[in-house]
C-alpha cells in the first residue's frame, strides 16, 4: 500500500475510539462522547500552563459544510465533560445527522494533527481514507448523507491553546478525500477474521463456522447491533435494536447522586470505573470519606444482561437465515463491562431450556474501529488497484 493517511473511528455513545495509519507509523485515541458550550466569561484561566493537559483542555470552533450552527464555540471530551451543562447523547441518537457527531468526529482528527505538527500555528491535514461506522438501525438510510457531510474540507479552530502565544489559537484545516461508512457489528466481524496488517483471513475456524451461521451482538451505549454472518457475509434479516448500556449508566449516576452525594462528570468517567474492577468500585464524595457503590452497579449490570441474552434470543428465532447459528459471539464495550453478570444470566438461560454459549473475545471493545482500520486498508487497496488500471488504460490509448 502506498504511503497515505487513513483514518477509523467507531463513534461510540460514550467514548469516540480511533485508530490512525499516517505513512505506516500507528496512533490510537479515546475521547469521550461529551460536550458543551463555551463561555468566555466562565472560562477558568490554568493557573500555570506548563501543566495543562492540552487532550484535557479541548475548545473548539467549526466552520463546515456539516454543521448547521457555524458560530458556536465548544468544550469536547474531557474538558466538556467537566463543565455544569455537559451534553451527553440522547436515547436513539441519530449519527449522522446530528452536529455534535462531527464536532467531536473533526475535533479528534484536528487533535491527532496537532500531535503530528506541533510546532505550527496553521495545519493543512488530508486524510486520504476515513472509515466511520453507523449503528444497523441507521446504517441503509443513513450512510450517504453521513458520507456527504463528512467528504471535503472544515477548518477547526482550537481556543485557549496552552503554551501558545495571544491570542491562543491553532487552526487545522482538514480535507478529507474518501470515507467508507460500515455497520457496527459487522465491522466487529472483520475485526475477528481479518489481520489488520496483511488483511488476509486470519481465523479460519470462525470463518468456517459461519457456513451454518453466526450471530454477532455488539453491545453499545444506544444501542444493540447485531449481524447475522452466512458464508462469511451479513445476511440481511438481522438487524439491531435501539438497547444499550447507556440507561443502566443514568440510573446508577442518579441513584450514587440521590443516595452518596456524589456526581459523576459523564458516562466515560463512571465506565472507566466499571472496566477498572469491582476494587475500584467506590467513590470519595469528602476527602479521606469512601462509599462503595457496587450495590448500585451490580442489579444494573444483571438487569441489562438479562435484557441483552432476551434480544439474542429473539434475533435467533425471527431470522430463517441464521436458525442454524452455532456461534454466538458478544462484543463492544458494555459487553465487556457485564460480561460476568451477562455469564451468570447465560447459566439460568440454559437451564430454562434455551443455551445460548456465548464467547467474548479478546479485546471485545476494540474490535470495531479495528474492523474499521481494516475497511479503510481494503478500501485504500481497492482505489490504488482501479487508479493503475486507469493509468494503464490511458498509457496503451496514448500509445495507440
């Protein structure tokens, strides 16, 4: 593959995960999927710059064809995520259609630039291949429009940058040439089958498996994506549902605020807390005063994983393509955060008569925006290979 710039990021409900390809030197991000306004008049000058986290300090401005409100000023991620009128996502968001999908989609990439070209104060940034994904509920109606808006140029604005000189500002201006959209779940898929540095087919076992068929269940914030797998290709009767984490993560933030005096800034902090371990459950509403709160996380976690083996269930029996299915496999990052309580409901699942055998593979989470860096590869592949074919044709037309 020649050398170009490619770029995947699942655009998760909770956190934005990214990997990035620039002339084969690998970068990988995690931005929580927070924002808020910016107001001058309450911005909180650091004390000492030399210890701002810029990642921690993200202010940004947009000027874009995608976004319909052009004048606004934005913290993201974890800066947002501090702030008193922090925008969290709504239940059944819609992706690509909704603003702040590319205010924090355009706000990482202009980051990851930054990190590349530090030492200027105006970035040109193309990104030659961007791979996105789009939940299966949105995925057929809504993957041209999402394309559309994201193909072409925005400038992003960075305020308040610290170590810059008056008045503060960095300015990227990204172009982006090619975006392939792909369908959480499936994606997953490619991530299970695919080496992401050869790209060939590394699984043979579950690829062979999916002649009687797979159900995948991606687990998210939002929502549930599933992907019936026949013959090593998504069938087309399996869809997901509009089901995810999220809601549980509400309840045990409002129910720790209510009972222990203790607020949580968003979502990605209380998530990082579950993935850290049931030692790390707790938290310090006064110095030196700690509250566990597993009591509270627990019967969310059991409930949720009952309702997700439901789901499965229920897509297994509807679908006379996948009936046959032999592998059930969960990923995404709410799975892997209630994987044992998920386990647990599996034993009572069997025993009522209906097994459903679930495997949870390595690195669950992050088998999506790997499926996505391998789509990106493919389709950066696929576009070389037709451009030689063209240069070819041309050169024997010339030649006569």
């Amino acid at each position: 593959m020649k050398s170009k710039n490619l770029f995947a990021i699942d655009i998760g409900n909770s956190w934005y995960k990214c990997l990035t390809y620039d002339y084969g030197t690998e970068c990988q991000y995690q931005l929580p999927n927070a924002l808020a306004h910016f107001d001058e008049e309450f911005y909180e000058k650091p004390y000492d710059e030399d210890d701002v986290d810029f990642e921690e300090n993200l202010i940004i401005e947009i000027k874009s064809h995608a976004i319909l409100d052009k004048r606004e000023i934005y913290y993201i991620g974890k800066a947002a995520a501090k702030q008193r009128d922090v925008s969290l996502t709504a239940y059944h968001n819609q992706k690509a259609t909704e603003d702040r999908t590319y205010i924090l989609l355009f706000g990482l990439a202009a980051y990851h630039a930054v990190q590349l070209h530090h030492d200027e104060n105006e970035i040109n940034y193309t990104i030659d291949q961007l791979a996105v994904s789009l939940p299966t509920t949105q995925f057929k109606e809504k993957k041209e429009i999402f394309k559309q808006r994201l193909l072409g140029t925005h400038t992003i604005i960075f305020h308040k940058v610290p170590g810059f000189a008056e008045p503060k500002e960095l300015v990227v201006k990204l172009k982006i040439e090619d975006v392939i959209v792909g369908a959480e779940g499936a994606c997953a898929y490619l991530g299970l089958t695919r080496n992401l540095e050869t790209l060939t087919i590394y699984n043979d076992s579950l690829v062979n498996d999916s002649k009687k068929g797979i159900i995948i269940g991606d687990l998210g914030g939002d929502s549930i994506d599933f992907v019936g797998i026949k013959n090593n290709k998504p069938v087309s009767s399996v869809e997901g549902e509009t089901f995810g984490i999220n809601p549980f993560l509400d309840n045990i933030i409002q129910k720790i605020s209510k009972n222990e005096m203790y607020k949580f800034d968003s979502r990605a902090e209380l998530e990082e807390k579950l993935a850290a371990g049931q030692s790390e459950w707790y938290v310090e509403p006064y110095a030196g005063v700690k509250k566990d709160i597993s009591k509270y996380i627990i019967p969310q976690l059991k409930l949720m994983a009952i309702k997700y083996l439901e789901h499965f269930d229920r897509v297994r029996s509807t679908s006379n393509e996948i009936k046959g299915a032999t592998r059930y496999i969960a990923v995404g990052g709410a799975a892997k955060l209630a994987q044992k309580q998920i386990q647990e409901a599996a034993v009572k699942w069997s025993e009522r008569g209906r097994p459903i055998h679930l495997t949870f593979p390595e690195n669950m989470e992050k088998l999506n925006v790997v499926g996505l860096m391998i789509l990106a590869k493919m389709k950066q592949l696929k576009n070389e290979q037709e451009q030689e074919q063209n240069d070819t044709t041309n050169l024997n037309f010339v030649k006569g």
